[in-house]
C-alpha cells in the first residue's frame, strides 16, 4: 500500500511538470501582457518594467528561470497585486477556498446521499421521482442564478442573512448552499444508482431472506457498499471546488482563491495563473489518491500492489 | 431540434441490433420509467420550438424596440422585453438553438474522441492499454476548464461562427476523459465474450472486428453518458457565458440570456427567470431520460459524474 | 479512423447524429442573415467588425449601433468581444476596424483630450495623422495667451470631427448612491472622494464619534497601496485617504488647496515652485513631513529599479527623464532640491500649467523612507505602513476589506469627523447595489444598467457630470473607413439621443464633439453634426457605395 502510494505521488511530478509548461506557453500566447493598460505608458517605462520582470527575455530563459524558482518552492512575485508574492496570495486565499468547498461538500453528502438512498428504496414512486426532482435542480440551473435568488431573497428582501463576505454564519450560507446544490445532485444520483445496483444483488436478498429487519439489511449491507460511486466521485469534486467556486466568490465576495483561477488569467498575472493551476492540479492528484485509498477500504476486493 | 432527432435516434438503435432482446427489453423499462418519457416529450417539445422558432415569433431575434426596453411581459412581448426591447421569448426560441446545439455538438465531440480511444486502448489491452490510461490519468489532472477559457482568449479574433466551433471543441475536450474510460471498460469486457473468440478464428481482423462488434456493443452505455454530457456542456457554456466568454453577442443562449437577466433579477425579474427555466426544464428532463436510460440499459453502469 | 469504422458499419445512430449536428450548425449558421444589396451604382459596403470589451453596457451599445447601421446604412456590422487585455492588445496594434472606448480626462482642459490624437501618439490608437492638426496642438502647448489657446483648440477639434477618427457617442455621468444619512460628500467632475469631509448624521443630529464608521464599496481588491506604484482609481480612492501630497483637491472645484504644502511660490515663466511645508503635518510613526521627504518618494519614483509604471508623470521636473533613463546619475542635476526640513524648490523643463494639479496625483504623494527602507516589499502591510494622510491603515483583508481610522496626528484631525472607514472590495455591480440596499453599505461608486429607472428619481442617486467621453474609435488605415466620408457616415446614422434615453439611462449627455466642454467655460467647442441618416446615406454613395437600407 505504501508503495502505492509512493509511486502514485512519482507519477504526479511528470503530470505537474507537464501543466506548468502547458500554462506557461499557453499563457505568452495570449494577446498582452500584465503591464499593458488603458494608458499606453512612455516606450522608455515599459522597456524598463518589463527589463526588471525579466519579460524582454527570450521565452525559454524565463521559463527555466521560472522552473528554477519553482523548484526553490518560491512561485514568484505577482505581476498584477505588487505588494504581494504568489505564496503569499495563495495562502491566504486557499483556507477560505477550502472552508467553502469542504462546507458545500458536507451539505451535499448530507442532501445527497438521503436522497438518493431514499430515491432507491423506492424506485420509481413518488419519493423516488420527488427526491430526485429535487436533488437535480442543482444540476439544471446554473450557480449563478442559484445564488443570485438565494442573495436576492435572504439577504436583500428579507435581510436575515448577510449579501456578502465570509466568515459569518450569515455571510457563509447562501455561497455553501449554491456551490453545494450542484454537487448534492451528482451525489444523490450517483447514492441511488450505487444503491440500486447493491439491492439486487445477492447477498441483501440473502439477508432479507434470513428475516433481517429491513432497516438492518440497509445499514448494514448496503449503504457501504452503495456508496462506493459516491466516494469515487468526491475526488474531482473535491479539487472542483477550488475552481467550481469562481462564481460563487465573485458573486459573494468570497476572498479564496477559486476566483483567481480565471481572474489572474485575464489580468495575464503569468506567476499567479501557473500557481493557482499548480494548486489545483496538485489537490486533483491527491483528492483522486485519497479516493483510491478510501476505496480499497469499503472494498476489500480491490487489492493495490 | 436536435433532441427529439437525438431521441428518435436512440431509438432507432433498438431495431438494427436484433439477436437479442436486450434493447426491446430497455425501450419496455424506459417506457415504464414515467418521469423518463416525460423528460422525453418535453424534449422533443423544447427542440420543435426552437427549430420552428421563426415561424412562432414575428420578431428578429436581435431586432431591438429601443422604447420598449425592460417591457413587462404582455400581450406584444409574451415573457417580457429585455433592456433594449428586444422579445424575450424570441431569444429564448433562438438561445436554445444555440444552447442546445453546443449541448449536442460539443457532447458528439467528446464520443467521438473518447470512444474511439477507449475502444482502441481497450481492444489492444496489456501495454498498450496501461500507457493509454495512464495518460488519460495524466490529463484527469488538467484544469480543462482553464484551458477552454485559455482558448478563448487566445483565438479571440476568430469571427462568431468560428468562435461556436471553437466553444464545440473545447467543450467537448472537457467531457471525453470520462467517456473513454468508460468506453475502455466495456470493450474490455466484451472482447472476451465467445462471439468475438468467434470471429477471431475465423479469420477477422482487428478492425473488423472493432467496428462490427466491439462498438455496436458499446452503443448503451455511451448514449446513456451522453444524455448527462449533453447537460453538464450545456451548463459549462453558462459559466463560459458568465466569463463573458461564450457565444457572441447579439446571438444569445440560454446561458448568457441568465447570465445577463441576473442583474435584473431586482427590477426585471422575467429577464433572468425566463430563460433560467427554460434552461433548467431542459436539464431537468435530459438528466430524467438520461438517467432512465441508464436504469433501462445498463443498470450495471456505474461511476459517472 | 473511426469515422471509417462508423461508416464502413452503417451505425444509423452515428450518422443521425451527423446529421443532428449539420442541422444544428445550419441552424446557426441561419442566425446571421446575409447583406443584400439591390443598388447597383456602386460597391457592396463590406462587413465590418466592431470591437468591445466585456461588459454589459459596452454590448447593449454596441448592439444598438450595429441595428441602427442596418437600418438606416444597410450595412452588417459584426460585434466581437474580448477580455480587457486582449482589447488594449487591439487597438494598440490597430487590429480593428471599429472600436468602443472612453477617456477621462486628467484636468479640466482640452489638452487632455485633444493631445492623444496627435501623429503616432500612444493613445492616438486609430492610424488617423493630420499635419494641420500637430501643428495646432503643438502650439497650443507653447501659447501663453488663454483665448488664443482656446482658439487653437477650437480649430484643432474642429479637423477632429471633420476627419472623424473617432466618433464621440455621450458625456459620463458619474452615478453615485449614497444613504441620505452620510453627509458632507462631495460630488466633482472626476469622481474623486476626499472622505475626510463625511460624517453620518441621524434625525439632523451629527452622530458620536464611535458611530462615525463609513462604510462604502472599493468595486475591487487595490493592485497595490504603495502611492509610487499606483496606476489605478480604485488605489487613488484609498492613497487618498491615508497619504496627503504636497497640494490637495478642493473637493468641489478640484482647484489645487494647501496639503502638506502650507503657501507656494511661482516665477513668472511657471518654471520654478517654492513650496513652504507646514510644520505641523506628522507621519504616523510621529517623525514630521519634511521636504526631504519629498525628495526621497519623488527620487524614489525616478528609479527605474521601483518600477513605477507612472514615473512619467514626474518627467516635468528638469532632467528627471534624463534620471529615469540613466543618462545622468547625480540627482542634484534633477531640479529638485530640499532648501531645508520645510522648504522644497522644484525646477520645471518647461511652463507646464497643470503642474500643481499633478501635485495631489497619488504618484507624488510622499512616502516615508524610514518605513520603506525597513520593510522594503512588505512596507504597505497594515502594521509596517507610515502614512500622513486623515486616515490610517488598521486592517487590511486582501479581496475582502480595508479598514482605516481616524489618524489623531493628522494636522487637521479636529475637522475629521469619521472615526473609521471599511472599504470592501466586492467586484460584482449587482452585489454591491445588493450590500447598499440591504444596508451593509453607505456608498457605492456605479448604478448598474438594470437599476438606472428603479433610482431615477431617488435622491440617494447622485448624478454629476463626469470629465470624460465615451467614444469609438476607427482604424483609419483600412479599407473602408480610411474614407472620412464612410466615417461621418456611420457617426450621422446614430441616433445618439435615442442611445442615451432608452440604453444609457442617466441622463448622460450626447456628444456631437470630443471635448467635454461643459467643464471648461473658456472653452467653445466646434460644431458637431447631429443625427441625419439621409445625409448619412448621401455620404456613403458619394464615396462610391451602393446603399440599401434594412427597412
């Protein structure tokens, strides 16, 4: 198992080398650059500006200059917020980014998976088709008039909840409840299917048939076993909710780091764009490595070697 | 349009694969699935309205009454005018052509590269399928949405229509990971059923037997897929519109006639209402008949996003 | 390859979905009709492409102007929006045809607009040269008589709308909202908001100190809240509040007033300053604000190492681009001198009227060396800064909130009457209206498009003329538009007065000229051309076109 893992965490240096250099590139291809204004500034102050950001030199020594420090674990100055390092920008915006994904994802398992299991125990009744109905308007309306409704009603109309910010119970509500809802319905579809697919097969039927309480053979037997999509899916989920939320933070005013994702891309913020992509590609990795692990203990026919 | 052809297509897939019954026994359990076939019907609802759109308005879709901006809904504007008094119901009809063909182009995108190189890397198995997977692995790691957006940028000074393709493609590279392991697994299965041994010895080559075996096969779970593909592109698109980044103006789709409605959610609120419903019934009855679809042919499938 | 396998099998569902997706693009493809022309006296009028930035209102104008030259022109106008960047990128490269934009001016004068139109000036951005008009701006820079200046100007913008690289739409109208309970804002032509002046006041009663707390939306996180560094209105609003400058605004009229200059001097060329600081004005580490300080920020500025992107605006001083391009390196050559702790005499190249203006510009504002030098890149940080300004930096969230309070060091501190400020930086329009009216703040600086009619008539709306033009450019060195005749033609055929009531909302005024004029009463503007399609039409067939109109 160890070696699993160990060798699963080699593979993803490649993988990371690879989307730095993708963003990298791809980010000099894009028309502009950070210090490109409104304002065309004199020739001599841009030539300078771009001498002491190294910018005049040619793309392959920034790149190795960049990997150079990159593997010092110094992500470099921010082109754009001058008075901060990347470092620093990531790790003030990552535990708040985090608080939210983590929160929406708690509400999602605790919409989801009822739902779902619900859904299943009575397949197609009222309950399957109202709890379904239910978990899948978060897959069928967009975030962002989710969240717009839920600010215009509590916050605006009736004021019991705060528009924006973080921190606050009643700041934090409406941007959980509208990132979650998305994934609450993946959950609760992906609860029923597992579920389904658990039901029939043998074993519960043999524990039925033994005369085991019905609410037993559930516990018991099922819900492990059934959850087994559910968990595999957290893995993405968990590094979408780094990027998921750019939305939900902007429209919140949400200070993490989902809104950098695009943000520091359109100001061609080059150092915060590779630092954001590496984050996220780095929780990817390791939320997709949690889930295999997890797995293996839910499933202890899966065997790693 | 394209859903009811999408639908009758599925469904005309029942008739050529005969030899079993499989499929009749999946189009009876689809047809028992009440809220399935109602997804269906307003599906093919949704699409003969917005194909028959010029027929069923007398307005141009981007053909503006300056002094009847923001217009309640009445009887010359049905759902409302917007801010340049252009008929809202007229962009809905419109938007959903546009929404609705980036749902199904750019799903079709993604079958046509996942499934190919999932029943390739399947068929091919031991070496070759090992190094094909790892580097779908690799690029589960990619921020795709990040480079989609990254892509927009870049080609910014493509003209509209090339800017559709553009947003098909890149969708559709969003969605092929999963398709091709999904493709991968069934063609793995399936290449050790005795009709393919069959075929092997008498004489067929991989080709042949790829395509007239392994891929009709594959056809259940694939459909299923794409009926939730169809949706999550279409909701990616929304988001892409939120950015600012999608179709471009005056064209409209559902997701950027929301987008732009949600700041009028206070003074105008059928500019966001609208089209969010019609967006969100449209998803809601795609993930219905896609998820019994799945309950139909394939209840064995699992893992999905 | 796998095309083949489908087709050599004959899948229908494949083929259907070919289909579907032929009829979709088709479909698509139906969504944007073809131009027709019946005319036959002269050419087709191309399509065009009209380039915006993303934003809600660029497009509703732009979709407005593309119907309005269908309609009475005929002609097909393609629209095209990209992100900020990739626009500046566009117009600076003249890869464009048509292009939407907007000036603020710096100072109440038709310099600051007519300049940038000069042959090859950086922000001329259109291809668009005029001998006549170089000479006439040049000229007016070196004319130390008002009205000829004026008249020069005047001539000047005359050849402007003649010739039509760009074409003015509307004047700005700066649109505040602002709880009647805050008083003492003040409302000027560039949306500058010196805070020091504001207090809350409840039932006619001006409310006790610990109240005073002023809250009020930034619209976005400051890039930087180093003075020296600053390029944008969202850190100006903050730099303002915490650092002070030699002179500062009057809040009304804009006029330069004392600030940490008490009285100045002037030669008769308006060449060389003598500033008397006062001697009573005390950074918050309680060292005093001396001339040298002075010296330090402004040389500071000068080195090309800080990289200060608006160390331009201090290349009036006598050698100071010399400084900054290194081709001198002893600063006593720069005309700048401290005389002693509270005199400074600053050395002009050449008269440069608008030079006490700059003076309250965040670029000059000091900074205080002992701090700057101590935390070098860390000096802005809430418990490093120094500032001398009527506030101070307590707390500062980034993407989230500045709080500042009361500086009681402050020289003027007895007439402050806020004892705190929170600035949050909420980009989102629609959330910030949201956070006023559900009262988490007092002020916000934009009424979004869709909630124009809803304060129409509110008196918390505060609606000012605003020293800028919104205005689209043309790329003059393309087929068709390098004809200025094809470029009056597509200004005549906008109804501007329709734009401006039915889109805009705010009772922004039209332009029929570049030059916001209502700013500068010595200033008479030329005579624009109203809306005239007809006339607009005639245009387009005498430079050799064939006109069809939409209806």
């Amino acid at each position: 198992m160890l070696r699993y893992v160990a060798r699963r965490l080699l593979t993803a240096i490649p993988v990371l080398w690879i989307i730095v250099t993708i963003t990298f590139f791809m980010m000099r291809l894009a028309p502009g650059g950070p210090f490109s204004r409104e304002r065309v500034m004199p020739a001599e102050v841009q030539k300078m500006i771009e001498e002491r950001y190294h910018l005049d030199e040619p793309l392959v020594k920034q790149y190795f200059r960049y990997m150079g420090n990159l593997l010092r674990g110094d992500l470099g100055p921010s082109f754009r917020y001058k008075d901060r390092s990347v470092n620093e920008i990531l790790a003030a915006g990552l535990p708040t980014t985090l608080q939210l994904g983590s929160l929406a994802l708690l509400f999602a398992l605790l919409v989801g998976i009822p739902a779902g299991c619900l859904a299943a125990f009575r397949q197609n009744s009222a309950v399957d088709y109202a709890a379904m109905s239910f978990s899948m308007v978060g897959v069928s309306v967009p975030n962002f008039v989710v969240l717009s409704t839920l600010i215009y009603f509590f916050a605006v109309k009736l004021k019991i909840l705060t528009v924006s910010g973080w921190g606050r119970w009643d700041q934090m509500i409406c941007p959980v409840v509208a990132l979650g809802l998305m994934y609450s319905a993946y959950i609760a579809r992906l609860s029923r299917a597992g579920m389904l697919e658990v039901i029939r097969q043998d074993f519960i039927r043999t524990a039925r048939a033994k005369g085991l309480p019905e609410r037993l053979v559930i516990i018991r037997h099922s819900i492990k076993a059934g959850l087994l999509p559910v968990v595999s899916f957290l893995g993405p989920a968990g590094a979408a909710i780094l990027t998921g939320s750019l939305i939900i933070e902007t429209i919140s005013g949400v200070p993490g780091i989902g809104r950098e994702f695009v943000n520091s891309a359109l100001n061609r913020d080059y150092t915060l764009t590779i630092g954001t992509v590496i984050l996220y590609s780095g929780f990817l990795i390791i939320f997709n490595l949690a889930v295999d692990i997890v797995y293996a203990f839910l499933d202890p026919r899966i065997v790693y070697e | 349009m394209t859903n009811e052809n999408k639908k009758n297509s599925a469904a005309a897939d029942v008739q050529p694969v005969k030899g079993t019954s499989l499929w009749k026994d999946a189009w009876r359990r689809l047809l028992k699935n009440r809220m399935a076939v109602a997804g269906g019907a307003l599906l093919i609802l949704i699409a003969c309205a917005a194909i028959l759109a010029p027929a069923l308005t007398p307005y141009a879709f981007d053909e503006i009454h300056l002094s009847d901006g923001n217009h309640p809904p009445s009887g010359d504007y049905p759902l409302g005018a917007d801010h340049l008094g252009r008929d809202l119901l007229t962009r809905i009809l419109y938007g959903g052509r546009v929404s609705l063909a980036v749902g199904i182009v750019a799903t079709f995108v993604s079958i046509i590269i996942g499934v190919s190189y999932g029943a390739a890397a399947g068929y091919l198995g031991g070496r070759a399928d090992n190094i094909m997977m790892r580097f779908v692995d690799i690029l589960y790691g990619l921020p795709f949405m990040f480079l989609v957006i990254l892509m927009m940028v870049i080609f910014h000074n493509a003209p509209a229509e090339k800017k559709l393709y553009l947003l098909f493609i890149g969708l559709g590279a969003v969605q092929w990971l999963t398709m091709s392991r999904i493709t991968r697994g069934q063609t793995l299965s399936i290449k050790t059923k005795e009709y393919i041994m069959a075929a092997r010895t008498s004489g067929a080559g991989a080709f042949r037997i790829v395509s007239r075996h392994v891929i009709p096969n594959l056809l259940g779970p694939v459909i299923v897929y794409a009926t939730l593909t169809v949706p999550a592109v279409m909701l990616e698109e929304a988001f892409l519109s939120f950015l600012g980044l999608g179709v471009q103006a005056p064209m409209a789709s559902w997701g950027s006639l929301a987008s732009d409605g949600r700041q009028s959610l206070d003074t105008y609120p059928w500019q966001m209402i609208f089209p969010g419903l019609a967006l969100a019934i449209t998803l809601f009855s795609l993930n219905f008949l896609g998820d019994g679809l799945r309950d139909a042919l394939d209840p064995q499938m699992k893992d999905q996003k | 390859m796998m095309k083949k396998n489908r087709k050599a099998n004959g899948i229908r569902s494949a083929s259907a979905k070919l289909a579907v997706a032929a009829l979709a693009l088709a479909l698509l493809a139906g969504c944007s009709g073809k131009p027709k022309s019946d005319d036959s006296s002269g050419k087709p009028f191309p399509k065009l492409q009209l380039l915006y930035n993303i934003s809600e209102s660029h497009k509703l104008i732009a979709e407005t102007l593309q119907q309005m030259w269908k309609k009475e022109l005929g002609i097909q106008v393609d629209l095209a929006n990209v992100e900020w960047k990739t626009y500046l990128k566009s117009l600076q490269s003249l890869d464009y045809q048509i292009a939407r934009a907007g000036w603020i001016g710096d100072y109440p004068d038709p310099n600051t607009f007519l300049d940038m139109f000069v042959t090859d000036g950086g922000n001329n951005q259109t291809g668009w040269s005029n001998a006549e008009y170089d000479k006439l701006i040049k000229a007016a820079a070196m004319e130390g008589n008002a009205d000829e200046r004026m008249k020069m100007f005047h001539d000047a913008e005359e050849i402007l709308m003649k010739e039509m690289p760009i074409m003015p739409i509307y004047f700005y109208v700066n649109k505040n909202l602002v709880k009647d309970f805050v008083k003492g804002m003040h409302f000027n032509m560039r949306d500058l908001h010196i805070l020091k002046y504001v207090y809350l006041e409840k039932n006619g009663k001006v409310l006790p100190p610990q109240e005073q707390a002023f809250l009020f939306n930034l619209s976005a996180e400051p890039e930087t809240l180093d003075p020296g560094m600053m390029t944008g209105s969202v850190e100006f609003t903050i730099s303002t509040q915490i650092f002070e400058g030699l002179v500062q605004y009057d809040p009304d009229t804009l006029e330069p007033i004392p600030g940490m200059a008490e009285s100045w001097e002037v030669n008769d060329e308006h060449t060389e300053f003598v500033f008397h600081l006062r001697r009573n004005a005390k950074w918050t580490n309680g060292d005093p604000v001396t001339a040298g300080d002075f010296v330090y920020s402004w040389k500071r500025v000068l080195e090309p190492e800080t990289t200060a992107e608006y160390a331009y605006q201090l290349f009036y001083i006598k050698n100071a681009k010399k400084y900054y391009d290194k081709e001198i390196s002893d600063f006593s050559q720069v005309g700048l001198k401290a005389v002693d702790d509270f005199t400074l005499k600053v050395t002009l190249d050449s008269p440069t009227h608008f030079w006490l203006d700059l003076l309250a510009f965040h670029t000059l504002m000091p900074v205080n060396k002992k701090c700057v030098e101590k935390f070098n890149d860390k000096w802005t940080r809430p418990e490093n800064i120094v500032t001398n300004g009527p506030f101070k930096l307590t707390e500062w969230k980034p993407k989230s909130k500045l709080v500042m309070v009361k500086n009681p060091g402050y020289y003027d501190a007895a007439k402050v009457r806020l004892s705190k400020l929170v600035a949050y930086s909420v980009e989102d329009n629609i959330t910030a209206v949201s956070m006023f009216e559900a009262g988490q703040s007092y002020w916000v600086n934009t009424i979004p498009l869709p909630y124009s009619e809803k304060y129409s008539n509110d008196p918390q709306a505060k609606k000012t003329d605003f020293l800028a033009v919104y205005y689209y450019r043309f790329n003059t060195t393309k087929e068709p538009l390098n004809d200025p005749r094809v470029r009056r033609a597509l200004n005549l055929a906008i109804n501007k007065d329709e734009l401006v009531k039915f889109v805009t909302k705010s009772g922004e005024k039209t332009a029929t000229t570049f030059v916001p004029h209502m700013h500068m009463k010595d200033y008479e503007p030329p005579q624009g051309e109203d809306y005239n399609p007809e006339e607009a039409r005639r245009l387009l067939r005498e430079a050799g076109y064939a006109v069809k109109t939409g209806k």
